[in-house]
C-alpha cells in the first residue's frame, strides 16, 4: 500500500478531531495530496529494512479492508497459539512480527510499519522513516495510532522509530544493523495519546460536523486532505496564495481577519513584493518591465551562450560505494549553446544508464561539452553551482575546468526574481515552471504537460530510478520522457532569454 491514512496533527492540539468526524461522516470531501519524493523514499526504506530484517511477515494487498482483516487473522491465530501454550505451563519465548499492519476502528484507518505481538500478550510497534532525525510529527503520527490500538482493546507496551544513520557510507552490502538507528519513543507517545484518546471518542460521537478553525497544523508536517474543504469559502484570491511570505505570518494574517486580496491591499500588511503580486492581480496590470535593470543584466551574458541544466537524485538508500544516504547524484544534463546572436541553437546531452555511479563520465562530459570561458546560463544557479563544486571536489584532476564553469555561471532567473519582468500571471513566483507559461502562454512546444512520463524534476529523479528493475520497453520509455524533459528545461531558457531581449529591443 503505498498511501496511508494521513493523521493531521495540529500544534498545540495535536490533533483535529473535525478531520476525524469528516472522514466518518464526509470522506468524498478528502482530496488526496500526493508527496512523490517523500512517498518514494519512505516506501524504498520500508523495503529495505524489511528485506533485511526478515523474520516478519508482510501483510500484502492494495486494499486496507483486505489487511486490516488479515492482520486481525494473523495476530488471534498466534494469540490463540500462545495462549494454548500457556495454559499448559510451559513458557515461551514466542513472539510475531507483522510489517504493513492494518487497523481500522470506527472509519480510522491506520497503518503499522512494523508490529510485534509479544507471548505476554502486549505489542510493540515501529514506524520505519527515510529521515536522519527523528522530528515531533513522526512521535505525533505513532502516537495517533497508539491511541486507535489502544481504542481497539490492545496494550502497546513500546513505541519507537527506526530511522536512517546519516553519517552511514556504504562500502559493499549494506549493513543494516549499522545503517538503521532506534528511539524509543514510548513515554512521548504515551503522553500525546492520552490527549488524543479524549478527541477521538469525542469526534466519533459528534453528530454534526464539529467547528474548527484552520491553523498551522492543517499544512505542516503535510497539506490535511480536507484543506480545500475548509478553505473552500475563502475568496480565491487570498492570503495562502501570497508568495515567499512565511506560514507563520499567513496565518497571522488570516487570525487577523487579513484574508483577501483587497484586505491586504487595504492594510499594506506585506512587502513591496508581495504587495506587486496583490495589486497586479486586483488591479488586472500589464506586465512591469524596468527595461534599464534588464538591459544591464542581459548585457553581463555574452557570446558564447551555453544554457546548462542538470538532474539529480537522492537516493536513501545509497546505491554506490562511497556514498552515504541522501547524497546528490547528477545523472543527467542538457545543454543548448548559441555561438552568435541569431546565430544556429546546438544541443548536447547527457543521461547515464542506470545501475552505476554516473558522476565520473557526467564530469568528464561536461568538462568537453563546455569550453573554457565561456558564459554559462543557468536557471537558479545556486544549484548548478553545487553540483559542479562537488564534482570539482570530488575529482581533483577536472577541479580547474569544473570551476570555471562554476565561476562563469550566470542566473537567468534573477530578472524575474527581483520583479525586472513581473507578469500577474507568475502569481509572485519566478520559479521557471511559473515564469514560462507567463511569457508564453499556450504555446504547445513550452508546456511541460505535454510531455510524456516526465513533467518536473521529482519525476525525473523518480523514475530514472525506477528504471533499473524495469522492463526494456519501460526503460526506453523512461530514457526519452528524459531527454525531452530536460531538453525543455534548457530550451526553454533560450526561449526567455530571446524574449527579453525582444521586450528591451
Ligand atoms: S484542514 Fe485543518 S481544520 Fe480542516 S480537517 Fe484538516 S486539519 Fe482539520
């Protein structure tokens, strides 16, 4: 099961019981909100500690009816067989572990990584996380769940977390004994349910739809899947859609009674920036254009033009020697170059197989494809940056010719970032996938939805790993919705690059 039922804990509260009445009472209002990157990296460190610690048994289905009943199965029979035992004196030092047990109670559902049902009758239970530290919304989710079990008639005697080991580098087969660290976490959980316990009985019984004011807790640690629901009177312009300004002060804001558009607007309550995005989108403006700022930026890049972006992935998992969990592995760049002015627009690529540390050949690559001293445009350079000083770092003999492109590296997005080209249609964000459709709005060529497989870098770093355990016609697949993705990505910096000009011309 690759989604679980996402308990949203609030700050403070530590849980929202309107979540638990409306999945009781109002399920079809839940949208689903999809975290990919955290969703894959969770789900390849489940597997990888259930791999390596195999004594358990999985409960295998895509559906949590079909678990929840085999996991009650599984545990009575060996309830049932311990008990036997017992009655006949003699001891035992038989124990049970589940991986991916279901419970459900009352419309909560809950999912537990790793469960162990103990010959005294209590259980333990563990959440399996790809993280390096153990934050308060994990100890908030497990105790959550030890409030339902604890609702449902069982003793949790320990609650703890099994979590990644940073400073792990693998040499060889990893050892898991070493790779993976433990908290117990037992008397935080105890705590927090006690409180919970008192919400859910509550929630449960609650015959109308319980008040409860949106706060922090409905977007952190992950987006609540009622939030459209209980935004859903707020007018569409409003302070949520404010970009760059912190939760903390959305919230303020929105506390305040500072929730549309026009109340911004009216309290100035936001920086010149952000009041740009307001009074843009109230007011219907034209693109702000400070042709002086962009004449001088656009004057810095200068002939030879190479457009450079790069792909990368995380794996927790390390997957070469050398490597420790969550290292950044460039695996693929694209590269368009113009020599002149209207001058022919050339391609070069790169995209490793998969299977083995591409850094080495992507660097000896790059170091070809790019000339000395040449200017190099990049969009968001800050990343580019560094993933070619740590190639440099990496491999002393290309250190020089790596950091010239490192120094020769200038930021496409800076135009838009400092509001020399503001557009109400970038909806205050100078990130490329907002500028582009700004500038170019329905041109088929430059929309990334039109892409197959592939629509943005998760994806990309997704999928060129999945590709290994997949079949040929699959990886194939995979490597084209590859090439065409970050194609696009450096094209379309040549596209906004000859736009600006043309507006300053
Ligand atoms: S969006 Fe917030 S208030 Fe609404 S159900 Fe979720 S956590 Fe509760």
């Amino acid at each position: 099961m690759n989604r679980k039922i996402n308990e949203c804990i609030k700050p403070n509260i530590a849980l929202c019981g309107k979540k638990i009445w409306l999945d009781k009472n109002l399920p079809h209002n839940s949208e689903v909100s999809f975290d990919l990157e955290g969703d894959y990296a969770n789900s390849s460190v489940r597997n990888f500690a259930y791999e390596s610690f195999a004594e358990s048994t999985r409960i295998r289905s895509d559906l949590p009816e079909i678990m929840a009943a085999e996991t009650k199965r599984v545990m009575k029979s060996f309830f049932d067989s311990v008990r036997n035992v017992n009655s006949e004196k003699t001891t035992s030092a038989a124990r049970l572990i589940l991986t991916d047990a279901v419970f459900t109670f009352n419309e909560i559902t809950v999912c537990i990584d790793r469960l162990l049902c103990r010959a005294d009758g209590l259980i333990e239970i563990c959440e399996i996380k790809a993280a390096t530290h153990v934050k308060d919304s994990f100890i908030k989710d497990l105790s959550f769940k030890y409030a339902v079990l604890s609702l449902m008639g069982y003793t949790v005697k320990r609650v703890y977390i099994r979590y990644i080991n940073g400073a792990y580098v693998k040499q060889g087969k990893i050892d898991a004994n070493k790779f993976f660290f433990y908290k117990d976490v037992t008397e935080s959980a105890k705590v927090y349910s006690s409180d919970m316990l008192g919400i859910i009985k509550e929630s449960l019984c609650m015959a109308e739809e319980p008040f409860c004011n949106i706060g922090y807790g409905c977007l952190s640690p992950h987006k609540c899947n009622y939030w459209g629901y209980c935004t859903g009177e707020l007018p569409d312009d409003n302070v949520f859609n404010i970009a760059g300004l912190s939760m903390d002060r959305k919230f303020e804001l929105y506390d305040s009674g500072i929730i549309s558009f026009e109340d911004i607007e009216k309290n100035r309550s936001v920086s010149p920036r952000q009041m740009e995005q307001v009074s843009s989108v109230l007011h219907l403006s034209a693109p702000k254009i400070n042709k002086k700022e962009l004449v001088k930026f656009l004057d810095c890049l200068t002939f030879p033009l190479y457009f450079l972006d790069f792909e990368t992935f995380q794996s927790a998992i390390p997957r070469f020697d050398g490597v420790s969990p969550f290292t950044q592995i460039p695996f693929q760049y694209s590269l368009h170059c113009m020599v002149e002015k209207n001058g022919e627009i050339l391609h070069k690529e790169f995209l490793a197989d998969y299977g083995k540390d591409p850094r080495r050949e992507l660097a000896e690559r790059l170091v070809k494809d790019i000339p000395d001293n040449v200017c190099v445009v990049a969009y968001n350079m800050v990343f580019e940056k560094n993933v070619i000083r740590k190639l440099a770092l990496l491999f002393k003999d290309l250190y020089d010719p790596l950091m010239k492109i490192h120094d020769n590296i200038k930021d496409l997005m800076i135009p838009f970032q400092k509001h020399y080209y503001y557009d109400r249609k970038m909806n205050g964000s100078y990130s490329i996938k907002a500028v582009l459709p700004a500038l170019f709005p329905d041109d088929p060529e430059l929309d990334y939805k039109n892409l197959n497989l592939i629509h943005n870098g998760i994806e990309a770093m997704i999928s060129y790993q999945q590709s290994e355990n997949a079949d040929n016609n699959t990886r194939e697949e995979i490597r084209s919705s590859l090439l065409k993705y970050c194609g696009l990505d450096t094209y379309a910096m040549v596209k906004i690059w000859q736009k600006l000009n043309d507006v300053v011309n």
